[in-house]
C-alpha cells in the first residue's frame, strides 16, 4: 500500500474530503472540550464520560474513515465517506425540521456537510472530469 498525493481535480476533491474528516477527528480527539464547546455543546465537570464519548466515537469514526480513504484510495471506499457525510446532513436536516433547529449553526454546519458529501460522491459518480 503505498500513499500518494492525487494529480487529478476528480482525485483531489475525495482527497479534501477526507482530509477535513480527519482534520475533525483530530480535533475532537485531541481537544475534545473545545471541539464540544465549538458544536455548542457545554461538558459538565462531573461528568468527564462525555469527552470519552467526543474521543471514543466521534473523533474514532472521523479518523478511521479519514485515514482508510486517504491510505485506500480507492472508489468504493469514497463511496462510503460520501454516504456517511451525507447521511450527517439529512440527520441535520431532519433536526432542523423536526426539533425546531432552524438556527444559523444548524445550516452553517449543513452546509459543510453537504460540500463534504458532495466532494467524493461527483468524483465516485463519475460527473467530474
């Protein structure tokens, strides 16, 4: 398995993709109070379970799909990073209108998904050259 850095727009855009999801899991694994506080979420001193939870699962998920995709490569597996974002933003959206989150975070965050998820999905599908 040997790492290389893309040479085509339809092999960059997965690429970025994949970058700002480790990017995030980095974030959230090396600094997980300030990547809570930045989604808007406040930990409770009592309760230090929940920067394992930001540790454990979400920066744990971020990471091994980043770093799968980036070592990989490959289209099935930006597939994968395409449907997970993807997925990211319909649970957002059906927040936004089932839960009254109508607020400028939610489609601020929607929005970065969206790009996210549309990034290796146009490289997959072939509608970028």
């Amino acid at each position: 398995m040997e790492f290389y850095l893309p040479q085509t727009i339809p092999d960059w855009l997965p690429f970025i993709s994949a970058c700002v999801t480790v990017l995030f899991g980095l974030i959230f694994f090396l600094a997980p109070r300030m990547a809570m506080r930045a989604i808007l979420i406040d930990t409770q001193p009592d309760h230090p379970e929940a920067l394992a939870v930001a540790r454990a699962r979400i920066a744990g998920m971020y990471l091994g799909l980043g770093i799968m995709c980036l070592l990989l490569q490959q289209p099935l597996v930006y597939m994968v990073l395409a449907a997970c974002w993807g997925l990211t933003a319909f649970g957002r959206m059906i927040s936004v209108l089932s839960d009254q989150g109508n607020t400028w975070v939610n489609w601020m965050f929607f929005s970065i998904e969206v790009v996210l998820a549309i990034l290796p999905a146009l490289t997959v599908f072939g509608l970028v050259e």
